[in-house]
C-alpha cells in the first residue's frame, strides 16, 4: 500500500504543475518569440482542447491494456511531451504542449477510478483529498517558482518549464512496481450506453454549463493573471506569486466547501455565492489592479469553491452510480471545450483593444452567468432514471 500511495501521489503531483507554470513566464515567452495575445491565448488553451479530443479514448486504452500500464506510458508520454515543449522554437512549444496536455488527460480520468479500485473503501476519501491537495500544493509551487528559476538556470523560460520532466520521471519510477497489476477501467463503461439520453435535460447542461464556465474562469486566469498584474507595475516575480496566493487560498475553500455541500441537499446559494466572489475579484482587477492580493485571495477562495461545486453536482444531480458515470462524461466533454475558449477569446480581446478592460469584462459577464447555472444545477433534483420519468426530489438525510 505504501508504495501504491507515493505513486498516486506523484501521478497527482504532474497533473496540473508542468501547465500552471506556463502563465508566470508567459510574458518572457511572448518576449523571446513574438507571440502575439491571441497566439499565446491559442497557446493556453491547447491543454483543454486535447483534455477534450483525448478523454474519451482513456476508457477504452484502460480496458485493453490495464489501467497501470496504461497510467505509466502517460507518465513517459508526458515526460517527452515536456522535454519536447522546453526545445527552442515555436513549432516544439506548441507540438510539446498538445503531447504533455494529452497525457496528462489521461492521468485526469484514471487516477479517480484506480483509487476507487485499489484503495479500501474506508480510506477512498482520505486518499483522494491527500491527492487533490498534493495535486493543488506542487501547482501553486509551479506558478510560484517559474519565474525564479527563469531568471537564475541556464535557458530561462524554456529550462523553467522543462525541469519539471524530473518529476515526471520520478513518477515513471515510483509507477513501475504496479506494472505488475493489470485491473481494467469498469468505471468508464457504466452509463456510457446511457449518456446520449442526458443531452435532452436541461438540468445535465446546467451542471455541464457550470463545470464549463468554472474551468474557462480557473484556465483563463491561470494563463493572464501574471499579464495582468505585471502590465499594472508588478514585477514579473510578483506576478507568478499571485498566481501561487490565489490557488493555495484555492485549497483553503475547497476543503472546507465540501463538509457544507454534504449538509445542504440545496446548494444554489453556495453556487452563486461562489462564484459572485470570482466575479467581485475580476471587478477588483479592472477597478483596483493595485490591490491585486486581494483579489487574487478572492477568485481563488470561490473558484476553489466552484470546483469542488461542479465535481459534486456530477455525482449528486444522477440517480444512481451509472448515470453519474454519464453526466460525468458529458460535463467533462462540454466542459473542456467550452473552457478551451477562454485563454483564447481573453487574449484576442487583449490584442484587439490594447488593454485588459474588454477581457476582464468579458470574464466578469461569464461568471455572472455561471452562478445563474449555478441555480440550476444546485438544486435538490436529481435526473430521472428513465426517459420518460420527471425530475425526483433528492431524499434528505433525515429520510
């Protein structure tokens, strides 16, 4: 168990860092090669059109080849993949992000269900937010630190953002002993069969929707936010130590938000109050930029809060375990996609108008409109378990 836990752990620790990195240098990569703000917005949002393209493939990998060796090739993918994107040339900084983002899809489906098939069920939750925190912890790090070792290691950006193959070499290594397991992905395959049948419910968008708008809003700062900060008179350091605040302040909110969401059958008051507190921080850039701190601690206490929302709902709006496999399905599709417009739309805006009023009021419109789905998406129904039965109250606890 010991050594199953440290590679989790470490497959946890590659899923978000070698990308959150990317938005505290990106000043010095538009620098070096000319990327313009629509081009590095394109630059951003690869990750989330390949999580998109590739998702739907993991499944069936898993199930042919089994899930461990299947997580440990993404491991090595991901290492070339990052190796790749450090090369010079804009052609390998591109070509790199697609390889690393498709590989990292990988981890994003299977670790949950390895989890639930190896761990004991009564240490599953323990685990899991182990994993989610490490997970957010080695992110925030990245954002942090990018800039630092640009300015201190030999190569700048590109070795900043290439060392972080190290670590996913060392996930290779701690993944090699489970080679030796062969356990297919039965998670994926429930519900799969029934998930053209949730695209005629409205409530299945609304959680769809509010899973979408919540990444585009986390994807779309994480790529900006240190553009934003530096352009204000911060210096590019600072800027990525911004990004660093608002997702630890990230983690803060999203472990608390969980203990209430499993008390509240209703959870459209948390929803929209979640996200009012990523737009009121947006608000905060455009009118204040000066008190960026603030703001950042803000939009990273409601996206975290949103996050851990939109996960819930995935499971808590289906009528039973097949059909959460479903609507997890669809609300990662739409997601991903809807969420990979964001970085690009918000650099586009920024070019088109020179400044970053147009964006930040495009991002603040959006998450207005997230905490309307929101409304939809928290309240206490659940989808029908045929297609032609009605919505069905959720059962309370005290029933």
């Amino acid at each position: 168990m010991g050594l199953l836990l440290v590679g989790i752990l470490l497959v946890a620790a590659n899923l978000r860092a070698p990308l959150t990195g990317v938005g505290s240098v990106l000043p010095m990569i538009e620098h070096d090669t000319g990327l313009s703000s629509t081009a590095a917005g394109l630059l951003n949002a690869l990750p989330l059109l390949a999580f998109a393209a590739t998702s739907p493939l993991v499944g069936r990998s898993a199930q042919r080849h089994g899930t461990e060796r299947v997580l440990w090739i993404a491991l090595l993918v991901l290492t070339v993949g990052i190796v790749l994107r450090s090369l010079p040339g804009v052609v390998t900084l591109f070509v790199g992000t697609v390889v690393m983002a498709a590989a990292i899809a990988y981890g994003n489906v299977l670790l949950p269900s390895l989890v639930k098939s190896t761990v004991p069920e009564r240490r599953i939750a323990a685990v899991t937010g182990l994993y989610v925190t490490v997970m957010g912890l080695i992110a925030a790090v990245s954002s942090g630190v990018s800039v630092p070792l640009a300015d201190h290691l030999p190569g700048g950006w590109h070795t900043a953002l290439g060392c972080w193959a190290v670590l996913a070499l060392l996930g290779v290594l701690a993944w090699a002993p489970q080679l030796a397991r062969r356990r297919p992905v039965t998670s994926t395959v429930p519900g799969a069969g029934k998930a053209h049948t949730l695209w005629r419910y409205p409530l299945a968008w609304q959680v769809s929707a509010f899973m979408g708008l919540q990444s585009l809003g986390f994807y779309t700062t994480i790529a900006w936010l240190p553009s934003i900060v530096h352009d204000h008179g911060a210096s590019e350091g600072a800027a990525g130590w911004q990004l660093f605040l608002l997702q630890v302040t990230g983690l803060v909110s999203s472990s608390t938000v969980p203990i209430l969401a499993r008390r509240l059958t209703d959870q459209r008051l948390l929803a929209l109050s979640s996200s009012l507190m990523c737009a009121t921080g947006y608000l905060g850039l455009l009118l204040a930029p000066e008190m960026a701190t603030a703001w950042s601690a803000l939009i990273g206490l409601g996206g975290g809060a949103c996050l851990v929302l939109a996960l819930t709902f995935q499971g808590q709006r289906a009528a039973d375990a097949s059909q959460a496999a479903a609507l997890s399905g669809m609300a990662q599709s739409v997601g991903y996609l809807l969420a990979a417009v964001g970085p690009l739309l918000f650099g586009s805006a920024h070019d088109l108008t020179g400044g970053w009023t147009v964006p930040l009021g495009f991002l603040i419109a959006l998450t207005l409109v997230q905490g309307l789905f929101g409304l939809g998406a928290g309240r206490a129904v659940r989808l029908p378990q045929s297609t032609t039965a009605q919505l069905a109250p959720e059962r309370t606890r005290s029933e």
